[in-house]
C-alpha cells in the first residue's frame, strides 16, 4: 500500500459542511465541521459522515476509464450481495466459518485442476489478499527449500533469485525483505521480457529459483516459461544444478488457460515449483483476492506453516496477513460457479477482441508505433512514431486525462530507458462501445499536439500516476 506522511504542520482546516447535510443539535447547530487531520471530539450523525465522505471520492477518477489498473472494476450485483453478507467474517476463523474455509478450499482445488497439477488432490494452496502476498509466499518457500538443500553453507552463503528486469515491484520488495539478491535479466532491442538462456546464464548454486511472468506489466507479453524451462533443464544436464521455476501469473493465469490452452506454461512443466494468480485482475473479482498454489507439499516446506488453536480447532496458516475478510474468496467462488470454462473463455475473448482491435485502429492513425497487439494478455503498448517531434506519450496522457481517460505514461527500465511507451489494459466491462469512445477522444487530440511546438510535459513524474 502507499506509504503515507502526516502534513508538515498541523492542519487547523475543517471539513466544509453544507447545512442540508447537518442535523440540528443543541452543540453545533447544523454546521459545526469536524477537523480534517484529527479525530473530531464528538460524533457525527451517520447522514452526515456519510455525506462528507461521498463527497471527498467524488474527485476520484473513474475507475471504468482507468486503462492503467489491471484490478477489476465491475462485477455482478449478485456478487455485490454475497460480499457484503460476508465482510463482517474472518477468512482466518475457520473453525467459526467452516463453509466459509470449504469455499476456499474448492477454489485451490479448482485452480490446481485449471493449471494441471499432476495430482490435484496432491497440490497445495491458499488464499492471499491479492499477487503481491502471493509472490511474497513463493519466494520464502524458494528460499527455505534451497536453505534445506544448503544447510552445510547456509546463512554464510547469499541466495539469489533469477527474473527479468520487467517484473513487478513485488519481486523487489521480496528481495529487499528477505535479503535475496535479485540477479536480472536485462531488456535488449526489442525483446522487453526475461530472455531463457540468459536466465540460466545467471544461475549457479546459490540460486533459489527463476521467476517467470505470464504477462508483463509493462507490455502485457507472456514469458516463455516452457522454454525458460528447457533451459534450466540443459543447465542441469551441464552442472547438476536443479532450479526450480516460480511462475507469476496474476494476469496470464486466468487468462491462458481459456485463450492458449495449448501453450504450456503451468504444473504440466516439471520444473514449475509454484503458481500465482490475482484473483483480483482477470479473475474477475473486486480487490483483494489473490491465490498461491505448490504443485505437492514437497514444494511447500512444512516448517512455513504454522498451526493456532485460539481461535478454536487446529488451523494451519501460511500468509503474511492474518486477519482479513472472506468476501473476497467467497465472490471467487461465486465467479468460478457463475462462469465455468465456458463462460471465462468468452468473457476472456471478448476482452481480447477489444484489446487487438483497439490496437490496430491506434496504429492505423499513422502517430503512433505498436509494441505489443493485445493477442497475448489484452493489454498493449505503444509509442509515437519516429517522425513525431511535436509530442510525446506524456503530452498524450495528460490530454487523455482531461476527457477522463487514466492511460499511464513510462520509461522502460535498464537498457531500454529510451523508450518511453502508453500502455491500455483492457478489462471485462470495457467494451467496444468504450473503445470507440476512448478512440474518439484520442482523435480528436492528435491535430493539437501535432501543432506543438515541441513536447510540453517537462515533468514526466507529474504527466502519470502510473509507477512500476
């Protein structure tokens, strides 16, 4: 989450209070307004806190037109109604809400059939509170297996983990927390993802494993897990050195399976040790959800899992987060039995239509340059083209978000800095119809900004609120 300071000095402003909204008391009448920085002395009518707070999110963007989040904005009224009869429950009470824990139970088992688990009854799973946590999970049973494999060095030796430089922050954090050196893959020419042979290159012995990404953030490609794969395959031929294969599929991962279903990416690799997903992304359910699987508990270290007994019966937990809500798993559940396979793959394709689609129309405007259709996740990036001096990306994210459209501007990471690239994500609830209107609007701005003297947006950090 963002990491918030207080005001440099304290705030002696009041929230400004209409006095329709106020209800008369023999205090502060109808229009005593609360402090903005600390808590107010008295309590306020629940009419009135409400109507302060409504107001405040009216300058909030619409999350319908936010083509920079990857997170779901729409979901069934239905699904509205079970996750508000389930927020007061605690995911982590399972002897208090065994259907509760029953649910999430059927979603692990549903996702280790899903992504082919040799055994689905073998493999092993959890809920998270979105991909972040789940990643978080992976990579401590990466680092305490391969500590297992090295006892006799281990904590004199640093384990280090393998990945490309376009993974999400999550992966820096992990490293940073848990004190694992992040050996990356870097991006050249046009490949912007994690190249095999350069990952393996990169292993030896203290290497905890090798992350692949089913759908870069930064341009929505899948990895080649299955040749990543073979690769450490030949390396073990070579050095007898075993790494194991993390894959990050909070995007891909609900994705591939409806979409690609031939391309191997998942448990049916042997050496995929672990998957993760977003529950919460292409899982079609509101934030924050997200699921870890093991292909067996040989992959899950046992001593990660800890066991209560003060919330009533034996519970085994493997999470960073304790507490947390069950909406969120059972509106999982829910999409899993409203959707089936059939139901996720036209909805997947639909979403993929759109993205290809939009792409293509963007490019045929002669301004822009596709790096990436859509066709993989239905997400796409793309720059101005060569001879476009007038402009550049941030110009037209700061215009798009002047008609309400929130489309992030960036620069590539290390190696590829001088590339600075728009990218869309579209989403179940984007539909053509808001395509076409998205396009509309980007048409309409072009004549201005081909009239620029020169790019006007000097502060890159200010044009998006886009960060990696």
């Amino acid at each position: 989450m963002a990491l918030h300071k207080g005001p440099e000095k304290h705030e002696q402003r009041t929230v400004s209070v209409n006095p329709f909204y106020g209800e008369a008391n023999p205090v502060g009448g109808m229009t005593e307004a609360p402090p903005t920085h600390r808590l107010p002395d008295a309590p306020l009518a629940p009419s009135t806190a409400y109507q302060l707070v409504h107001d405040e999110l009216m300058l909030d963007g619409n999350s319908r037109l936010n083509l920079a989040t990857f997170v779901t904005t729409w979901m069934e009224p239905q699904a509205g109604v079970l996750m508000a009869e389930c927020r007061d429950k605690n995911m982590i009470d399972k002897d208090e809400y065994p259907r509760t824990a029953e649910l999430e139970r059927r979603c692990v088992a549903m996702l280790a059939d899903l992504w082919n688990a040799p055994d689905p009854a073998a493999a092993v799973g959890c809920s998270t509170t979105g991909s972040s946590e789940a990643c978080m999970l992976a990579g401590m049973a990466l680092k305490r297996r391969w500590a297992q494999r090295n006892a006799d060095r281990y904590p004199g030796a640093r384990p280090n983990l393998v990945m490309g430089v376009n993974v999400q922050v999550c992966w820096e954090k992990f490293c940073n927390f848990w004190e694992v050196e992040a050996r990356l893959v870097p991006m050249e020419g046009d490949r912007f993802h994690l190249d095999p042979q350069a990952a393996a290159e990169l292993c030896d012995e203290n290497t905890i494993g090798v992350v692949g990404i089913l759908g870069s953030t930064f341009d929505g490609s899948y990895e080649p897990i299955a040749d990543l794969c073979a690769a450490l395959d030949a390396l073990q031929e070579r050095t007898g050195l075993d790494v194991p294969v993390h894959v990050d599929g909070a995007s891909g991962g609900m994705v591939a399976p409806f979409l690609d279903p031939d391309l191997v990416w998942d448990f049916r690799l042997p050496r995929v040790a672990s998957i993760n997903t977003s529950g919460h992304k292409y899982g079609l359910v509101y934030p924050g959800v997200g699921w870890a699987l093991w292909r067996d508990k040989d992959a899950l270290p046992e001593e990660l899992v800890f066991r209560v007994n003060y919330l009533g019966g034996d519970m085994p937990t493997f999470a960073l987060n304790f507490s947390r809500p069950g909406a969120q798993v059972v509106a999982q559940y829910y999409t899993f039995l409203r959707l089936g396979r059939e139901g996720y793959r036209a909805v997947q394709q639909s979403t993929r239509e759109v993205a290809t689609s939009l792409a293509g129309r963007i490019a045929e405007l002669g301004d822009f340059r596709l790096l990436t259709r859509g066709d993989q996740l239905p997400v796409f990036a793309f720059t101005t083209a060569p001879e476009v001096t007038s402009y550049d990306v941030f110009d037209v994210s700061r215009r798009l978000r002047e008609s309400g459209w929130l489309v992030p501007a960036y620069t590539f990471p290390a190696n590829r800095e001088d590339l600075s690239v728009l990218r869309v994500v579209c989403r179940n609830g984007f539909s053509h119809d808001l395509a076409d209107l998205f396009l509309a609007d980007l048409t309409r701005l072009l004549p201005e900004l081909r009239r620029q003297p020169h790019p006007l947006t000097r502060d890159k950090e200010a044009a998006t609120g886009f960060h990696h």
